[in-house]
C-alpha cells in the first residue's frame, strides 16, 4: 500500500493555488492535512490574541473545505519538528509537503525536519517572487524598497494561479486530532472579539469575498488609500497574512480589472521585500537594523505606553486609531503610520514595545511586515524614514480628512465640527470628557530630536 503523505499546513491554510497541496494530490498518494500550533519551540513567536482568533476560524473553515473534498484536517501541538516527525513514524509517512516560510523559528523548525525525519519537500507560492530571487545587479540583496519594486515588476506577472484540487486521497486509517475548541484560541471573559466577529469573516472564502467587494473600486485605491474616513483600502491584510488567498490571485484579479492598479500592486510587493528583509536579517524584529540606535534613550513611561495603547493619548487621530485597531482587530495604513511615529518620537518610547503591541492587537499581524514598517517609522531600518522628519498628528488628521473617522471611534468628539474634531480646545475637552495631549507637539518634537542628537554624538 502507498505510504500517505504529511500535509504542513501554516500560515498559508487555503487549497486554491496552494503549491504543496496541488503536489501532495498530484502525487497519488493518501494525504494527511496536518496544522500543529507550535508554543514551544525555543524562539518561537507566540501567536498574539488578535491572530489566534483569526487562526481559530480559518482553521474551522479549511476544515470544512477539506472535508468537502473527502479529507479532514488533523491538529496537533506542541514543537513543530518533534510532533511532525512523530505523526509521520504514526502513520509511516515518508514525505512532508509544505510551502516556504521566512521567519527565523520556521527556518529553525525546517533545518530540524531536514536533518532526521521524513523528507520535507518545501515550495514557493506565499509571495509574488521566492525571497531572494529579486537581487542586485552584484546579486546581493536590495536594502531600498523603491529599487526592489523595480527589479520584481521586471518578473512579473507571476505564475498564473492554479485551481483547488476537486477531490483528495485519504488514508485508511486516520490517525488522531486534537479538538479544535480545546486549544482556547478565543477569548471568553471578557469577550473583547465581539467587533471581530461585525467585521471579518475569517477562511478562503471569506478572502474572496473580500476581494470581490475590492475590485470594483480598485481603480481608487492611490487616490482613497489615505484617507481613513474613506473605505479605499483592500482590508486583505489579514486574509494574506494566513494565506487564505494568494498574491498571485490577487495580481491577475486587479490587472484584469484594469485601470489604475500600480499603487495597489506596489503594496502587494511590500509584503515581498519585508519577507525578503527578514531573510537577511531575522532578528529584524528584536534588533534595530543600525546598531546605533542601540545607544537611543528610549523612555522608560508605562503611563504613557498605557496611554498609547488604550487611546487616550489626547490627540484624536492617535487616539482613534488605537481604538479601531482593539475594537476590530485592524487599524488604516496611513494612521499606522501617524500612531507609530507618535510613540517613537513624541512620547520617545522605544519601537519594539509598539511592535509587540500590534504583534498582539492586529489580526493581519505579518512578522516580516511589522517588523519592517515599525522600524521604518524609527528610523532604524535598512530603508527607513529619518527620524528627524516627524509627523505632526494635528496636521496629518485635517490634510487626511480624518473627521469622520475621529467621530466613530471617538464617540465622545462625535459633536464636534470641523474646526475642533482634529484638535479639539481645553473647553471642549473639558465639556466632553476627552483628555488633554499628554504631551505636547512642539515639547515631543524638541525632546526626540535632543535624544537623537547625543544618539548620534
């Protein structure tokens, strides 16, 4: 009898263009669907709450969709390495399929399974173009994004995507599953997901769902992607963060939709060159990409880190976004930005504290991706903003129309005009219970720059 064959499912839980399926089917073989939740291996990055919601009901959908294609998926926990190499002694497996992932403890996991056990058979499909394949003219890895983007739009198009197996050898004999209910993936007291469940439909369908509702405004994404009172983004973040639809899907879906497009897939090819940054540097996450910044006098204010966190900072824009991103798990890209240059230099609170907040409070936490864009807005990174040029959030909220968007998630400025929503005055804050900056812009700046400064020396 044919021996069955692991099927390693990540992040990356969909059965459209997903290499390592279509190769474990075409193989003929009996395939076992397997996705181990791995809080143990050393160096290991736990999943923060926000993800671990979102893995509990993509993992839930592509159950169901195995199982529509005569299969189930199997869950396992625990050390990665230890519980594959085990499951396939279980059910004499002598092959592992899966695809290629770049943060360094699935490095750390894939060089553990490649020195014993059965043979991982690793394929490319998460990114437009495998890390490492878009290199210099020297062949060394590009540093600077806006070449990058130059040199992959020279491969492209990608290969075109491939449809969802209709059918899947099973094994004989299963062997046994965790339930998924026992690994206490959601929260229960208090149940803070509540806004998750109003806004996300987690699954490949839900992702395609998502990008028919995209593309008819697609053409809009450069001129609306800006404006947070505006429903201009994609919201596929968190869809491509799991790999419930593939970048590739999404490139032949917007070309074919035409128009004004560029700005929309130079975004999907950011996710490539923050993958391609953590390749280089896999501790990009931890460890400031130029090491002065090691020297930086970062504050040490958990008040204000509070403050930040909770949205009650007193700026509106700041404060908006740090309550859209607990209450629906997701935050505007251009207020990403305005909230993450605030605590970095306004309230000089080192970059990595922010980072770990979002690794914990976004559904569409990327390691690469976070670790790149926090590092960016620090300064730090190996294409980085500087980190004299500092956002003034009274300025970004107006210039970016921001009033609407203050009003649903500062409810308590709703009845504030144009005039005073951005920057609302001592009575008003008074008279509506809002609180006053905790601390001010030109006192924020004046600090940063003076750390920056003996930074520097």
């Amino acid at each position: 009898m044919t021996s069955p064959i692991l099927l390693w499912f990540r992040r990356d839980l969909r059965l459209a263009d997903q290499a390592a399926v279509i190769a474990a089917v075409a193989s003929g073989a009996p395939v076992i669907p397997v996705y181990v939740l791995d809080d143990d291996t050393p160096r290991h990055r736990r999943l923060g709450g926000a993800s671990r919601w979102w893995l509990h009901h993509s993992l839930a959908s592509l159950s169901r969709d195995l199982e529509r294609l005569g299969s189930r998926l199997i869950l396992r926990r625990g050390a990665a390495a230890t519980v594959l190499r085990d499951l396939a002694a279980e059910v004499g497996a002598s092959d592992i399929h899966a695809l290629h992932h770049y943060e360094p403890w699935w490095r750390n996991v894939e060089r553990a399974l490649a020195k014993s056990g059965p043979g991982l058979h690793l394929h490319h499909g998460n990114f437009l173009s495998p890390p490492g394949a878009i290199t210099t003219g020297a062949g060394t890895p590009f540093r600077i994004y806006t070449p990058f983007w130059r040199a992959l739009q020279l491969r492209m198009p990608p290969p075109k995507p491939l449809a969802a197996p209709r059918s899947m050898v099973a094994p004989a004999i299963w062997p046994a599953s965790d339930r998924l209910d026992d690994w206490a993936l959601l929260p229960t007291r208090p149940d803070w997901a509540a806004g998750f469940r109003a806004e996300w439909t987690p699954g490949e369908g839900g992702a395609q769902d998502r990008l028919d509702d995209f593309l008819p405004r697609a053409d809009l994404y450069a001129e609306q992607r800006n404006l947070p009172s505006v429903a201009g983004t994609s919201r596929l973040s968190p869809h491509l963060a799991f790999g419930e639809i593939s970048p590739a899907t999404l490139w032949y879906a917007a070309m074919d939709r035409g128009g004004s497009v560029d700005t929309f897939l130079s975004e999907l090819a950011w996710r490539d060159y923050a993958q391609n940054v953590i390749a280089e540097f896999p501790d990009y996450g931890a460890r400031p990409a130029k090491p002065a910044f090691e020297a930086m006098a970062w504050r040490d204010a958990p008040e204000d880190l509070a403050a930040w966190q909770q949205g009650r900072t007193g700026y509106p824009i700041v404060d908006a976004g740090m309550r859209e991103m607990w209450a629906s798990g997701w935050m505007h890209n251009r207020v990403r930005m305005i909230v993450a240059s605030f605590l970095i230099k306004h309230l000089l609170i080192d970059w990595r504290a922010g980072e770990q907040w979002f690794w914990e409070v976004l559904v569409d936490a990327d390691y690469g991706q976070n670790a790149v864009n926090w590092q960016w807005s620090a300064g730090s990174g190996v294409d980085a903003n500087m980190f004299v040029r500092i956002m003034a959030p009274l300025t970004q909220s107006p210039k970016f129309d921001a009033g609407d968007y203050i009003r649903r998630w500062v409810p308590e400025l709703a009845a504030l005009g144009e005039d005073e929503v951005h920057e609302p005055s001592p009575m008003a804050r008074v008279r509506c219970g809002y609180p006053m900056p905790v601390v001010g812009h030109v006192e924020g700046r004046t600090r940063a720059l003076a750390a920056y400064a003996v930074m520097k020396g």
